[in-house]
C-alpha cells in the first residue's frame, strides 16, 4: 500500500498528524477529535474533525473529483466569492480511487436544518430572508460565470449579517466555471433550485412534525425565489436609455446599486441611435457599506453588519454635532464611536447573550432590540434597557433571537478534544 499524498494549505500538526491513510468511515473518535453535524443527505461521506483548534470538513470522494472540486473552490476564492475555503486535497488511495478534499468550516454558521428547526412556522419573513441569500448567492455566482449545477439548500451554508442572512456554496461538486454564463444555463441553475428548495423545506417540515397543511406555503415560496433572482440580476444589468440632458438619472442608479451593496467600479454613457445614451454600470464586489466602514474605522466585518453599524456610527456623529454646535464629518466622529460606543458596546451586549455569536453582531442586535423598544415606547429607551431584553431574549431563542447561535461552538464532540 502506499502512503497518501498530501496537498494542505495550512500544515498544522494535529492535521498532519490524522490517519489519512484509513478510510474516513474507519477515523477511531478515541484518536480523532470528531465532531457531528447535524448536515443534510450527502451522495459522499463526510466528517468533520477539531484538529489544532480548528473545525474542518473531510469530504471522501473518488480522486478526479476531489482534485476537480478543490480546483474549483481555489478558483472561486481567488475571485472572492461567497464559497467555503479548500484547506487541502489528501489522495488516500489512487488504487482505491479515494481522495479527502479539507475544507475550513465557516465559524457561526447555520445549516439550513437547525436554521429551519428554530424558525417559527408562522413566520414566513424569517424563511424569506433565508430564501433572499439563496437567490443572492446565485447572482454573485452567475455575475462571474459560475454555474452551480446543484444549488440547494443542504448545500448552503448560512450566517447572520447584521439584520440579514449572508449564504456560502459548500458544495461544488457539478460546478463548472465560464468566462460568462448563458440565460439558458442560469435558467437551468434556477429550475435546479427551486426544485431543491422546495423538496429540502418540505422534508425538514416533515422531520420536525409541522402540520401539512404548511406544504404549499413552502413550495409557493420555493416558485417565489426566481422572482427575488431576477429582481436582483435586472437591477444590476439593466441599461436604461434617456436624453444626454437627463444624465441627473445616473446618480439615482448609482446609489440604488450602493444601497444594494454593491461598490460601483465605472459607469458608461453610450450615445444610441436616434439619439439619447445608454447607461451601464460596472458592477464590483457587494462590499460597498463594509468597504466605507473599514476606510472609516479599519473594521472589517460583513455587508449587513457593516450597514447597521454605519448607522450607529451616524447617530453619533449627529449626538457630536449638537454637542459642539457645529457640523461634523464621518472621519471626525469615526475615532470616538470605536472608542466610546462600538467597543464597550460591544463586549456588553456579547456578555449580555452569553458571548453566543461574534461581538459584532451582538451589538447589532442590541441595536435592532433597541430601535424596536424605542418605537414601541415612542422614545429612545436607550442602550441599559435594551441589554436588559437582550439578554432577557437570547436563551428563550424567541423570534427575534432564532438565527443567533454559533453551532461552531454549541454541538456535541465525539472523542477526545483537541489540548
């Protein structure tokens, strides 16, 4: 027999030190930290193993289509889209035709069947949301080329973002990447999920007991994620015509795409026939609040987050102009928010749910807690009060608080964990 070849990206002891030469149905949980995942059906075996601190994913699968999904995953890295990280590609066994892709699990993320099992059934905006980061993720894939092939929710992974849910691909085993993606094949990549999605929420309804007069509800939100894709693609690759004299259009287009979250690279006004022009718009990465924030602040965080943060970050900066009685900018007020607002806010409110989560999101979600309160109350109610129904929210899992746990720290370990 001969020994595996290895390819990692991270050597770290405790990883190079598992048995990859056994097959990963035979890892013994008394030498292997192996934690288990409640994932959904897989057509290959997978395990996910603690090694130095770190959660991975070990995928078995035969050796071309391991090299095959690891080049795909590297590539999708290089142009920044939302996938999971390959971490490494070990061949087992060329004879046996068996091959370990490594990836690292995204720390704070959801699969859909505990996101799923904590959502109400009644409240279909929650699912809505979730539903809003799938037709999201295929956009960002499609806008460069990438057709997935098997887009589903048991290949999703989900984490919060701010008042948002933010969508990773997991699973790129039918992925092929092109230089551009025709409307047949998108469409293909549309039917593909809403058939998954559809047939994915109505099995966990089933597991978890829901009544089924709730099935329709699903699958009509299932037939409703096209809808929510083209809404999306349309507003990024719409070329409106208008007079030259109406080039007052091109702002508002240019802030609906930056309020999308999109960072604009270059816009193009084209003369056309009979006269008038065309507008196109370059289309870069969907980082524009997380891009002004980190210019700001050096905080760098998700594009939902980074929303609601630069809105606190403007309260304060309007609290600064009053106090002084003068006109304040965002560099001015951006060093006293991280000092006096973000960070103390944030250690209190990671506190006050039990340091569940990243402190990040903690402080939104006091933030959202507090605005909720204060509109209730008519008046600000302020930060005490709401730290209060925030840490009164977080172990009850209630509505507002159902997305918040880090199943990265909360599931069982089977074997010995890591020192």
């Amino acid at each position: 027999m001969t020994d595996p070849e290895l390819r990692l990206r991270r050597p770290s002891p405790q990883l190079l030190a598992l048995p990859w030469e056994v097959p990963l149905v035979e890892w013994d949980p008394d030498r292997v930290a192996l934690r288990e995942l409640a994932v959904g059906p897989s057509r290959h075996l997978v395990r996910f193993v603690v090694a130095d601190g770190v959660l991975w994913a070990m995928k078995e699968l035969p050796v071309r289509l391991a090299d095959k999904e690891y080049a795909a995953l590297r590539r999708m890295e290089a142009m920044g889209l939302p996938s999971v990280r390959a971490a490494g590609l070990v061949v087992r066994s060329v004879a046996e035709d068996s091959a370990v892709l490594v990836t690292r699990f995204l720390t704070g993320s959801w699969q859909y069947r505990r996101l799923f099992a904590r959502l109400p059934p009644d409240r279909a905006a929650h699912r809505a949301r979730l539903l809003d980061a799938m037709a999201g993720l295929l956009v960002e894939l499609h806008r460069h080329g990438v057709f997935w092939g098997d887009c589903s929710l048991a290949n999703t992974l989900f984490s919060r973002d701010g008042q948002a849910l933010a969508a990773q691909l997991v699973d790129a085993e039918t992925t092929e990447i092109h230089e551009t993606l025709s409307d047949g094949q998108r469409q293909h990549d549309l039917d593909i999920l809403v058939e998954n999605v559809a047939s994915g929420l109505i099995d966990v309804a089933a597991e978890l007991g829901r009544p089924p007069e709730i099935e329709p509800r699903l699958i009509e939100e299932a037939l409703g994620v096209p809808e929510r894709y083209r809404a999306l693609w349309d507003a990024l690759h719409a070329e409106p015509q208008f007079a030259f004299s109406d080039r007052y259009r091109v702002e508002s287009t240019v802030r609906g795409l930056e309020e999308l979250g999109f960072v604009v690279d270059e816009v193009t006004l084209a003369p056309v026939d009979g006269g008038g022009v065309r507008l196109r718009v370059g289309v870069g990465d969907r980082r524009f609040h997380a891009q002004r924030l980190r210019e700001l602040t050096g905080l760098d965080v998700g594009e939902g987050q980074a929303r609601v943060l630069l809105g606190d970050l403007q309260a304060h900066r309007g609290a600064l102009a009053r106090e002084q009685g003068r006109a304040v900018n965002e560099d001015e007020a951006a060093p006293s928010w991280l000092h006096d607002v973000l960070t103390p806010g944030m250690r209190r409110a990671h506190a006050a749910v039990g340091h569940v989560g990243t402190a990040v999101q903690a402080w939104c979600d006091l933030l959202e807690v507090r605005w909720l309160l204060s509109e209730n109350a008519g008046h600000d109610v302020g930060t005490d009060a709401a730290l209060e129904a925030l840490a009164e929210k977080a172990p009850t899992d209630s509505a507002a608080r159902a997305l918040v746990a880090d199943t990265a720290n909360d599931l069982p370990v089977v074997g010995p964990r890591p020192e």
